[in-house]
C-alpha cells in the first residue's frame, strides 16, 4: 500500500479505527455545508418526506455533493488507512422523518460489502471504507442514531437477529457536521428509531481501491466547473492503460496505475509544494501593491 507523504491520520485515530472499527471526525464539514447539504436532501427526497429513503448516486443528482469527496478532514484520514489507488464506489443520502410506531422497529444489523464478505476467506481484509457524514443532531438519545458494534470488524460472527439490540451496541451520537468512518467490516445498524421530531439526514460515501467495482451506479452532473484531478481520480474519470514498462500492451490502469491514474499523490500538497505556491502569491500581492493606479 502506498501511503502519501503526509497522510493526516494521527497514530490514536488510526489506533482506535483499527480497534474499535470506526472513527469519529468531530466537526468534519462546515456548517454552511450542513445548511447547504441538509436543503438538497429535502429537495431530492421531497416525494415521499414523510417516509424513510435512501437514495445512491448522489452525485449524478448535484454537484454540490462533490464538496465532500476530498474533504481534508477526511480525504487524508482514508489514504492513511487505504493508500492512494482509491475511488468513490458508492454514494447515497439518508433521510429519516420520525418513525412511525404503527410498526415494529428492525435494526437490520449488517456488515457492508455482501458478496465481499461471502466470498472470501475469513479474515477478510479491509477494502474499503464508508463514511457517514451526519447533518442532524444526533447528540441526544432516540434520534435515529447509527448503532455499532464496536470491535466486530475483528469476528466473523454473523450480526444479531434484527429487531434485537444487543447489549454491547452503543449510539453514534454525532452534531451536525460530524463524520463517522466506518470499517465496512463492522457490524452496524440501520439507523435506529427517531422518536424526536426533527428529520435526521446523513449522507454516506464509501471510498475503496479502484479495482473494486461500484455498489451504485456513480454518475455526476454536468455543470460548468472542471473537475479537480482529485476529483477526476476519486469519480474513476482518470483510467489510462499501461504497457508494463514495454513488456505487455494495455493494461488497465485500475490494476496497474500510472502517475496520471493517481493525482491522488500530491493530495494533500506537501509542505514544500505548500511554500511554493505560498511564495508565489505573496510576490503576486507584493506586485499588484506596487502597481501605479
Ligand atoms: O443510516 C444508517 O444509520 C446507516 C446506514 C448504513 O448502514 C449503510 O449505509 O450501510
């Protein structure tokens, strides 16, 4: 696995992921992105608002979602735990009005990945990642809150029956803006009841290696702005063919990538590169003072 130089995974985030099997990013997005995020999820669930939905592909529905797919509270966190040959292979929001008690509550509790986890040997290795940022308040209790096993990444134990909620499952509680990353290995519910009445929306994009295929179709919507070379790796729109140094033709650049499948490298910018742009700006600045009006 390649690591970026600077990977932003301090060594206790990757301790307690690596133990408990998820990670709390307090504070991940900022709240005028949580007002922006939490008005679009309205708009594209207005159909049905009185019902649960989970709708993929969110960002074939707006741009706007793109804001949170290199994030640097989190983009760097995920290739400190999965290196740079990543992707986004799965997307979708999450809209949860106050749950009805007409009827009974199943927790649906689950690994990620279905057939990842079926088909291959026991322990199977981590491949993927889905982050849950939450835009509700959900720091008090009975607000649809995401339960989680913590640790269950390590077992190969099936999850518990449904309507069950075992003993050792405790509650995300998160404020809005909170990122959660989840090991796709952990057993988690499907949200909980939301007795309160406020509307919980979440929205969750899950990043594996490229040579994963998606779980949802991953479109984007046109729009005037040119995607960042981050952007473009992260959509699966960077894909060249390699020839092995000359001694094979074509071969894809999922399995074998080049520098151009992977702008993911200079991501985040290395202090050095930092500087330079920096230096740059400020003589930019110093110029324009001294330019006669
Ligand atoms: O909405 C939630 O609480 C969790 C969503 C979930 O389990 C999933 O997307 O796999």
């Amino acid at each position: 696995m390649k690591k970026s130089p600077s990977s932003g995974l301090t060594p206790e985030d990757k301790n307690r992921f690596l133990t408990q099997g998820y990670l709390h990013v307090p504070g991940a997005i900022p709240q005028s992105l949580v007002t922006e995020l939490s008005e679009k999820i309205d708009t594209y669930a207005s159909d049905r608002s009185d019902k649960a939905q989970n709708r993929v592909d969110i960002f074939g529905m707006d741009r706007a979602f793109l804001e949170l797919t290199d994030l640097d509270t989190i983009l760097p966190k995920i290739q400190g735990l999965l290196g740079d040959n990543i992707w986004i292979n799965h997307s979708h929001i999450n809209r949860n009005p106050t749950t009805s008690t007409k009827r009974k509550f199943g927790y649906s509790w689950h690994r990620d990945g279905g057939a990842v986890i079926e088909d291959l040997p026991s322990p199977v290795p981590l491949v993927f990642i889905k982050v849950g940022f939450y835009l509700s308040d959900l720091s008090e209790p009975n607000r649809g809150q995401t339960f989680i096993l913590p640790g269950s990444h390590h077992s190969s134990a099936p999850p518990p029956p449904s309507p069950k909620r075992p003993a050792e499952a405790i509650p995300l509680n998160t404020r809005p803006g909170d990122a959660i990353l989840f090991d796709f290995r952990t057993i988690h519910s499907l949200q909980s009841p939301n007795h309160s009445d406020m509307i919980r929306r979440a929205v969750f994009i899950q990043y594996g290696y490229r040579w994963i295929q998606p779980f949802s179709d991953c479109t984007f919507a046109e729009g005037s702005n040119p995607l960042s070379p981050v952007r473009r790796q992260l959509l699966g729109l960077t894909t060249t063919k390699s020839n092995l140094a000359g001694t094979a033709a074509d071969r894809s650049g999922v399995f074998y990538p080049t520098p151009e499948d992977i702008p993911l490298h200079e991501f985040p910018p290395t202090p050095k590169r930092e500087n330079v742009i920096l230096r740059a700006a400020r003589r930019a600045a110093r110029t324009i003072r001294r330019r006669p009006f």
